[in-house]
C-alpha cells in the first residue's frame, strides 16, 4: 500500500457518514426519518463544516439544531481561518459554537437554535450538550452528528456510551482525499478552511489510539470516555504504514482541555 491510500483508507474509517446527503429525501430513503430530532453540530470541524450546516438547516432535516464547542484544541485554528476570510469577523474570546454561529449569520444568514459554550473535548461536548437538551426540554430518539472528519467515528462512540438507546447517525462535516506528487502528499480539492497536511494527519494519527478497546485507550477497558468499537485490520495498517512514512506522532491530549 502507498502512502497516500493509507492516508485516505484511515480517513474513511475516522469520517464515515450514515447519509448520501444532507436532503429529506435521503433521509427518508435511507433511514426511514422524514427528519432527524437533532442535529449536533461539533465545533472542532473546519469551516466548511460550517457550509455543510447551513445546508442541513436550508433542507429542514432536523427539528432542532444545536452548535456544540467551547474552547479547546482546534479553537486556535478556528479563530485563525475566520480572522483569514472573514475580517470583519472579531472571533477573539469567542467560543466554537459563537464562531460557528457568527459564520452562518454573516454567510447565509441563519442560525442554530441552540448554543452549548462550555465544553473542550469529546466527552464534554457529549454530556454538556445532553445536558443542555435535557434542560430545555427536548426529548429525542434520533440525532444526527456532525463534526471534524478525522474525529467523527470518536464523536458517534462517546455519544454512543451515553446515548445507546438512540438512532445516532454519522455525517462527517467534510471528506477529502490526498495524492502523491514527487514524494509530497496533496489535497484533492481541499474543503474551505482545511487543516495544513501535517496537522490534518497529526489529527487522523491521534484517532486509532483513542479509539482502541485497552488500557492506553479511550474505550471501557481504558479510560472508558466512549462505547467500545471495532478496529478494522486494514485502519490499523493504515495507521501503522502512515505513522512510519511521516514520522508524525499521534495527537497528545492536552490536559489543559480535559474535562
């Protein structure tokens, strides 16, 4: 296996998405729902995720929109691509969920019903945002999640230990492949607002550790922070082949954002 199919063989499996598209009509033929009761919006996506929501929201496939994100690993960056493309946008001091929010505002004039501001990780992002439903009121028996490629499949999982009684469906916020050209990988038509290469595999490397069911990891016989999944052998070679050919590291916790 070359470098670059690794790399998009272990984007696959972090980014899966349960919808062809974000339309009535494919979730009607593909999930039976004329409309999801949520939809959770993460705010550690790039900003075409961003565009996605937007889409979602014009399309009316959910009953309840939610922005999720307080400060935490991505924020930086974030604030970073709107001071970029946005300069009349001041993102300084403000939470994911309000940049997200602000984004929508300026680009197409919508918003989310909802804001969760406090969280700085996956499992925060989970439980502050179930809180948050719970106090105002809305009960759900689906949800629809949205976040950041490299981190949806961990997104579904933590939500999947606190809410395995649900229909909980994946819609990664962007999907993106690399190619090799004269011993550099590229984007194929990068989504707005995508992470630098290193940080994107930085990102993608930090996932397969997390994910694992054992001691080091994030599932039940570890630090227990989501449900348990299944690695695929063909993931793990990925994560593997890719770790050796860059020389990249998996993504550190920062315990700065730890809940």
């Amino acid at each position: 296996m070359i470098l670059s199919q690794a790399v998009n063989q272990l984007a696959q499996f972090c980014g899966p998405r349960d919808l062809s598209s974000l339309t009535k009509q494919a979730l009607q033929t593909e999930q039976g729902l004329e409309q999801v009761d949520v939809l959770a919006f993460f705010g550690g996506s790039i900003l075409a995720g961003g565009d996605q929501l937007a889409e979602a929201i014009r399309n009316k496939i959910a009953k309840t929109y939610v922005i999720v994100g307080g400060a935490g690993h991505t924020t930086d960056g974030l604030r970073q691509q709107v001071r970029d493309h946005f300069p009349q946008l001041d993102p300084s001091g403000l939470t994911e969920a309000e940049i997200f929010q602000a984004y929508l505002e300026q680009k197409y004039g919508l918003s989310a019903d909802l804001l969760e501001t406090q969280s700085t990780n996956c499992g925060n992002n989970v439980t502050f945002l179930l809180d948050l439903l719970a106090e105002k009121g809305i009960d759900f028996q689906s949800i629809l999640l949205m976040q950041d490629a490299t981190m949806q499949r961990r997104m579904w999982a933590t939500m999947k230990k606190y809410a395995a009684d649900k229909l909980l469906l994946n819609y990664a916020s962007y999907q993106v492949t690399v190619k090799e050209e004269n011993g550099q990988l590229h984007f194929d038509n990068a989504p707005f607002g995508m992470w630098g290469m290193d940080c994107y595999l930085s990102l993608l490397l930090g996932e397969i550790p997390r994910l694992r069911d054992d001691e080091e990891g994030y599932g039940p016989r570890g630090a227990n922070y989501l449900a348990h999944i299944d690695i695929p052998e063909e993931a793990q070679a990925s994560y593997q082949l890719v770790q050796e050919k860059t020389g990249l590291t998996s993504r550190k916790a920062n315990p700065k954002y730890a809940g």
